[in-house]
C-alpha cells in the first residue's frame, strides 16, 4: 500500500498582515455605501515586485547594450536569484568574471547573451568561458526624474 | 535528528557573490581597523597565511602572492547572514541561529522523508537564493553533528557537502577520526590534559569512566562525553532571545584619555540599547570592561571589568549609557593605556513581560524617544541622531582602507551590469 509522503514542508508564515477594513459609516440596513468595499487597501510596491525577498538584489544598468528592451543607462533592476533561468528571459550573468546584463537565448547546444542594440555583438557562450547566470532581472526601475531616488 | 549548518568561508564568499574579480584570486577579510587576518579563502588557506596574522607584517606577502584583502563588511555579511538563515527556517521549523554563519537546525518527525533529499534541496537553494556555499552535518546530538559537518567540509568529493551520520559505525569511525583538540567545546586546558595521559582521538575519551570525566571535567565534560556517545544533553536554544548582546573594539592606538574612552564606551551602551530594542528585549545587567595592549608586553598590564544590576529592565539608551559610564569610572585607572573597551548587556527578557518597579519607575519618555530615534536613524542613516556623550564631530573613525560596498542593504551601492 503506498503510504503518504511529505516532500515539502514550510514554515508558517506570520509576518504579514491582513487588514479587514472597517466601515466608518456605521452599519445601516439598505443599500451599503458602494465605496465601502475599497476602503483602505493600499499598494505595497516590496510584495508587488519582490516576490523572494531572501533571494532579491538589485542592480543599475551600466551602458546602453540594451537600451532596445528598456533598459537604459543608470536605471535600477531587480534581479531575483531564485528563478530557473529561461530562453529569451533577461538575466544578470557572469562572463570570465564580469558582470553583464543581457538577453538569454538557451538553444539546444549552445546559450547565447544577446545584446538588444544594433550597435553590439551577441556573446556566445564556450565551454571554455567561465559562465553562470547570476540571476532573473524581473523588474526595471526607471527614475524619470533623478530626484526620485538618491 | 540535529543539523549543523555551516556556510563556507563566510566572509570570503559574500565578497565573491558581488566581486566577481575575486573568485581568481586568494582572498583575505581582515578585522575591525584593519588589524589581522579574521577569514581566509581557500587558496589564501593553502598558501598558508595562517588566522590572525597581522596585517601590517604581511603586507608584503600579500602583494607578492597577489592575495586580494578586504576589511570585514559586516553590514554586507550582516544581511547575507539573515538570508540564509531565512532560508534555512523554511525547511525546519526548528533552527538556532548559532553565530553569523553557523546554524543548529532540528529535524524532528522527518523520518518519513528522505532526509538526504530534503538536505541536498536545502543546500541547492542557499546557494542559488544567496550565492554562498554551505556544508551540512547531520548525527543524533548537536556535538556529534558538529563533527559530521567536519566530515562534510573535509571530504567534499565524498559528501557532496552533506553528511548525514546514521550508523553507530559512522559515529565510531568519526571519532577515532577526530583528534581529541578538535571537539567542539572541549577547551584547550582539557585537550591538553587529555593529551598528557595519552589520549589523542575523540574516540578514547569517549572510553574514559563517567566518574572519572565528571571528577576531572565537571558536568560539563560529561555532558560532552554524553553527546559524543550519542545522548542528546544539548537541546536548540530559544531563537528569538540572544543571552547576551555586547559591543566591544579594539581602538587603532592606545588611549589613556578619560575622555577618549568614555565617548567609546557610550557609543557601545548606545549601540547595544539599539540592538535590544532591535529584537524588543530589555537587560538587567551591563558589563563594561577595559582592556591594555596583551601584546605590548614592555607595558604595565591592567584589565578589568564591574557588571551592574539596572534597578528595572531596561533597553533605553540613555539609562544605558549612564549606567556604562558610571562602570567606566570605577574602573578606569589614569596610569596604563587601554587598547580594547566594551559593553555587554545580559539578563535578557522580554520587553513585554518587564516587570514594574514600585519606586523607581524608568521615566516613561524614554521609550518615546528611543522609539523616534530609532526611526531617524532609520531613515536618515545611522548616527544621524547621536547622544552628548558621543563624538559629534566625528574624529573618531574604524580603518577601513579595503572595505567593499554596501551591496545589498543600500540603493547606491548594489551592483553595476553592462
């Protein structure tokens, strides 16, 4: 007879908070106040873009390699470390021990780093390189003004 | 069954993790103010730059051998700590943090999973989420997991990295493996001992009598010997709770200054005020001790250190602060010069269960305003809101001449991809 197995087990998680409006409004029989139901939700940007906070960094965008897919000069990204890595994905690698920013392409034999301007060369990836993707850019964040981040 | 968690060479991975350009190279960490040698990489291991070496002798040697140096980040090893130890809470309700980059997790009514599985899962995950390399020991006691981590670091082509000690054959093994110095808490008095008599491995003090370890050991010994043997007599400690919190440096030269070092020692008691309000504790003693230069043995030597009781539970800086000056003062002798100051806050209890002092109640502003304070310094930087008894104009300064980037705690400093 096969007997349950327990593969995954976590943690509860306590920390967040579930906020149940309360109506100032007082309760009235009739019909309810329609804008009572959207009554203090707010947006947290962090749960929004940030889905695995342990595994999250960040990172600015250095040059204009891929300014074609929105990434420009000096924006900010968010880089999660803890997704598989998959074709066509944007992801921060590491090449011979540099940094660098670029679109994936996983084909059968090879993985190449595909820049988004005309003006660059995609790298292809030898077995001699050393190669690792450092993580999934997920999110670009992109000042407009500079003094919205210092 | 106990784990041990271990991240390898901590310091020197988080640096690899954002520097790339590190990961050719041999990589020294070295202390506050840039003193000694406090973590090594691997290759720095084998070029044989042993802990502690000071780093204005080896100067030289690092150059010639092209070894990278560092001075400890421990804002950016702070943080990575954090995230491997969240990590690892995920796959174990029970873990215990045990310092900056080892955990004791407990992995009770897991029998009917594949332990080895779950591990290697564990292990893949730290690494892929953080970056940083870990070994797991795995055996029935925290003492004896401790040794199974030992094994797992030693052998990584056998192990993987993880090591789970299962057998009573494995246990035996593993301690006629283990040299008598090398088990963990057994002091380098005892070790030493134990040596005279003729025992070198793990194993034959694990023959000895109980009488004869609990007469020459105490009860500490035994409960070792006990743990080795495969008893549990150590259990996880209360996680949400350190026993202690102490701030303590080395200062860059010797002081004498009274002065000099009470803004020191104020900045220390402010300092732990912060980490107790940190993790909502107060403290019911304070410890401050001074310290001359060991090694300046020209020098007449003076150390010594006065704990007091606070009259009620406290985490408020400024009560804090007056208590640690009015140790400094019963300690402080004008005739020597001191090379190391700290302050230590224990008696830990929780904050909300601090008990009310009928006649001397802390007065209750001082929780507003630690409160506000803490929110300032958040927001605008450590340090932005200091106490009169702190250096204000700064003079005071860690060297610092190799530290990296604020990576992961602050927006200007993370990463630059091209």
């Amino acid at each position: 007879m096969p007997h349950t197995v327990i593969t995954d087990i976590k943690k509860i998680d306590a920390t967040s908070r579930l906020q149940l409006p309360i109506t100032e409004n007082g309760i009235s029989a009739g019909f309810p106040s329609p804008a009572d139901d959207f009554i203090d939700l707010s947006i947290d940007l962090n749960k929004t873009f940030i889905q695995h906070p342990n595994a999250t960094f960040f990172g600015r965008v250095s040059g204009d390699s891929m300014i074609n897919a929105g990434l420009s000069d000096g924006d900010y990204l968010i880089i999660d470390r803890s997704l598989e890595p998959k074709h066509k994905q944007i992801a921060v690698c590491l090449i011979n021990g540099d940094f660098t920013v670029k679109r994936l392409h996983i084909l059968k034999e090879n993985v190449y780093l595909v820049p988004e301007n005309e003006a660059y060369q995609p790298i292809e990836v030898t077995p001699e390189d050393d190669f690792n993707i450092w993580g999934v850019v997920t999110t670009v964040i992109k000042p407009l003004q500079v003094s919205c981040l210092r | 069954m106990f784990a041990l968690v271990d991240c390898n060479n901590f310091y020197a991975s988080c640096e690899r993790v954002f520097q790339p350009e590190l990961r050719y190279q041999p990589l020294v960490i070295l202390s506050n103010n840039d003193g000694c040698v406090i973590a090594r990489s691997n290759e720095a291991k084998n070029l044989g730059i042993p802990m502690g070496a000071p780093a204005f002798k080896f100067k030289e040697t690092f150059k010639r051998l092209n070894i990278a140096v560092r001075s400890s980040n421990y804002e950016l090893y702070g943080d990575m700590s954090a995230r491997v130890m969240n990590i690892l809470s995920e796959f174990t309700p029970d873990v215990e943090v045990y310092s900056i980059d080892e955990a004791f997790l407990r992995f009770n009514g897991f029998e009917h999973i594949n332990l080895q599985q779950h591990l290697e899962q564990m292990k893949l995950k730290i690494e892929r989420c953080t970056g940083i390399p870990i070994s797991i020991g795995v055996a029935p006691t925290k003492s004896l997991s401790k040794l199974a981590n030992r094994i797992a670091k030693k052998f990584p082509k056998h192990t993987n990295g993880v090591y789970i000690m299962r057998s009573e054959e494995q246990r035996i093994k593993a301690l006629k493996w283990l040299d008598i110095k090398d088990i963990w808490g057994i002091g380098k008095q005892h070790a030493k001992r134990l040596q005279q008599l003729g025992l070198h491995k793990a194993y034959e003090f694990t023959q000895l009598t109980d009488d004869w370890t609990r007469k020459h050991m105490s009860v500490v010994g035994l409960r070792l010997k006990k743990e080795l043997e495969g008893e549990v007599t150590l259990g996880l400690d209360d996680v949400t709770h350190k026993k202690a919190i102490a701030t303590t440096r080395s200062f860059d030269y010797e002081y004498n200054d009274f002065d000099y070092i009470k803004e020191r020692v104020t900045s220390f008691a402010v300092s732990c005020g912060e980490k107790l309000r940190r993790q909502e504790s107060c403290c019911e003693l304070i410890y401050v001790f001074l310290k001359s230069n060991r090694f300046n043995t020209n020098a007449p030597q003076y150390s010594n250190g006065i704990t007091i009781k606070t009259t009620q539970p406290t985490n408020s800086s400024i009560s804090l602060v007056k208590y640690a000056t009015t140790a400094l003062r019963a300690i402080y002798k004008p005739e020597y010069k001191y090379k190391k100051a700290g302050v230590m806050v224990m008696g830990l209890s929780p904050e909300k269960s601090k008990q009310i002092c009928l006649f001397s109640e802390e007065d209750p502003r001082h929780h507003k305003l630690m409160q506000h304070i803490d929110q300032l310094n958040s927001h605008w930087g450590k340090h932005s809101v200091k106490f009169g008894g702190q250096d204000l104009q700064k003079i005071w300064k860690m060297r610092q001449e190799h530290l990296s980037k604020a990576y992961t705690t602050k927006l200007k400093d993370v990463i630059k991809v091209s």
